[in-house]
C-alpha cells in the first residue's frame, strides 16, 4: 500500500492523517507528502510577500509535521533517492517504511 498525502497542508492536519493512516503503509512503500517545499526557507508561492523575509521558515506547514512524525515514528525514514532531480514540491516528503 502506497499512499499520497495532498489534502490540507496545515502542521496539524498533515500531522493527524500520518498519524492515522501510517498504519497502512506496506513496509517497503511509501507515504509520500506533497508540497513540503512550502516549509522550506526561500521558498515562496506568495509573489505578494515581502523581499527580506524570504529566508524565514513558514510556520504551520507540511514539512514540520514531516519532522514531528519522524521524531515519533521510527517506522519511517525519509529517502532521499526520490529527490533525484535536486528540486521537489516533495522536501523531505518521501517517507519509506522500514522492513522490519
């Protein structure tokens, strides 16, 4: 079972659905999180935002439940093998589970 995760972006939803629906994961697949980039510093999809603040972190995003997750769950492990192309919407957001 593999499972892509692109609903509400927010720290606490994305946190809640790994949570819940990590379980089902196959070991050896994945729970891929999308748009985790948008808690990278100097990443902005706001063209209204203001110059000099590019380089603060986005607070309530997609990759700071990715760490919170990953600090919980030591069932997952980020591979970075599938950020091949040096830049993904998917940061840190390919989580493979561990054969155990």
């Amino acid at each position: 079972v593999l499972i892509i995760h692109d609903a509400d972006h927010a720290k606490s939803a994305v946190l809640r659905d790994l949570r819940n629906y990590s379980p089902l994961v196959s070991p050896g697949s994945y729970f891929i999180v999308e748009d985790s980039i948008e808690g990278v510093p100097g990443f902005s999809g706001d063209p209204n935002q203001p110059v000099g603040s590019f380089l603060l972190q986005k607070k309530d995003t997609a990759l700071q439940a990715i760490e919170q997750f990953l600090g919980e769950n030591s069932d997952f492990v980020v591979d970075s093998s599938r950020e091949r192309y040096i830049l993904t919407a998917n940061h840190r957001g390919f989580l493979r589970r561990i054969d155990r």
